[in-house]
C-alpha cells in the first residue's frame, strides 16, 4: 500500500474513528428517519424474497412438468402455471425493488442534505488561520465529495445487504432440498468471510487515500484558477500545467 499513500499526508484536521464510532454517527443521522428506513428494510426482504424464490419455482414446475402423466392439456396447463408463476414473482421483484430504490435515494438524499449542512457549518465556524493554514479546493472537496461518496456507500451497503439476504434464503432452500449438497456449497464460505474482511482494511485504507487525492487535484484547480489572470499576464501557463500532471497524476496511482 505504499505506492498508495505516497505524497498523500492526512491532514491536520483528519480524525480517526473506530467503527462503533463511525456507525453510532452515522445512526444518528438517519434516527429522524427511522420510519422510512423500516419500510426500506421491509422492501429490501421482500425482493430478496422474490429474487430467490424466482429459480425455485422454475425448478419446482419443471419436476411437476416432467412427472405429469398426462400430455395433453394438462401439460399446456402447467406450462401456462409456469409462465405465469415466474412472470408475477418477476413483476413483484421489479416492484418491490423500484420502491427500494426509490425511498432509499430520498432517504440518502435527506441525510447527505442535512450533512453537508453540518459540514457547512462547521466551515463557517472556523477562524481566519484555519483558511490560512488550508486550501479552499481541500475544504470543497470534503464538503461536495466526501458527503456524496458517503450516499454511494450507503446505497451499496443496502445492495449487499439484499444481496446477503438472497443469499441466506437460497442457502435455507438449498438445505431444505439436499442437506449434503448444501454442506458442501458451505465449505468456502469461511474463506470468503475472511477475504472479503481483509480487504475490508485495505478499502477503507485505499478509499482515504483516494479522497485525499481528489482533494489535492481540487486545491490545485482552484487556486490556478484563481491565480490565472496573473499567470497569463507573466506568461507562466506552462509552469501551471507542470504542477498540474503529477498532482492529477496522483489520483491514478
């Protein structure tokens, strides 16, 4: 990770949190809107239920197909069953997950707004040493960029935690049917546990190098921009863009 953090010092005003730390600030922030948060969640377990309950009602009426004794109607009928059985549990997974979509980005949306809030707030709180000592392109980005990184992490964790919840149905499903077929898919669920909590470590590191980065290309533009009457007038145009390439270049280490 070193070729990471090269040339990406935290700033003076970067605080570490452990993740108790970090979850009971982020509960507080969507405890106003505990009521649509249920109802997310409640979503959330019905398309997960639909989802996976989508293959088992093709594998179910394929059997029943198979084993019917009559061929004539009979088999038109339960392949019109079929049909119709994964058309419904398709619209209802599309249903459920619009809804999904639709209260969680105004949920987000509410507390990413009441964050930046606070965010603006405590900017305006600060003296006059603290600009001094700061770039203005620093402080943007973390008022714009990291609050609006934050929505798309919130917005993943809920997809994974769907995910996750399909995952738990179809492993129930699948231990219902064959309980030794279902040990045997489970034998590498430890190993994906501890690979996907390693790199967990290396996200959170990579992703903090990563805002850093996009602070520093922000910091950069702003005061060339503010600077570039001057710049032109002595003809310094190519002195900007030099100091430019390996800040920008940075953020693609």
């Amino acid at each position: 990770m070193g070729f990471i953090c090269e040339g990406l010092d935290a700033e003076a005003y970067d605080r570490e949190y452990t993740d108790r730390e970090l979850l009971k600030r982020i509960i507080g922030y969507f405890r106003p809107h505990l009521r649509a948060m249920i109802l997310v969640a409640a979503l959330i377990v019905l398309n997960a239920v639909m989802d996976a309950a989508f293959p088992f009602l093709i594998a179910r009426s394929l059997d029943r197909l198979q084993g019917a004794a009559d061929l004539g109607q009979t088999i038109w009928q339960r392949t019109a069953w079929l049909i119709g059985l994964i058309f419904l549990s398709g619209a209802l997974s599309w249903t459920f997950n619009y809804f999904r979509q639709r209260y969680t980005a105004r949920t987000v949306g509410d507390v990413v707004l009441r964050l930046r809030r606070d965010a603006f707030d405590a900017v305006l709180a600060r003296d006059l040493s603290f600009y001094d000592q700061f770039s203005t392109g620093r402080i943007v980005s973390r008022v714009t960029s990291d609050t609006q990184d934050f929505s798309n992490v919130v917005t993943l964790t809920l997809n994974l935690l769907s995910q996750v919840l399909i995952v738990a149905i179809v492993v129930g499903l699948l231990v219902w049917i064959n309980l030794r077929l279902a040990l045997i898919a489970l034998v590498i669920a430890p190993v994906v546990v501890v690979v996907a909590l390693a790199f967990r470590r290396i996200a959170r590191r990579a992703t903090t190098q990563a805002r850093r980065a996009l602070a520093e290309v922000n910091a950069n533009v702003q005061e060339s921009v503010m600077g570039i009457s001057v710049a032109k007038n002595f003809r310094q145009e190519q002195r900007i863009y030099d100091e430019f390439r390996p800040v920008n270049a940075q953020t693609y280490r």
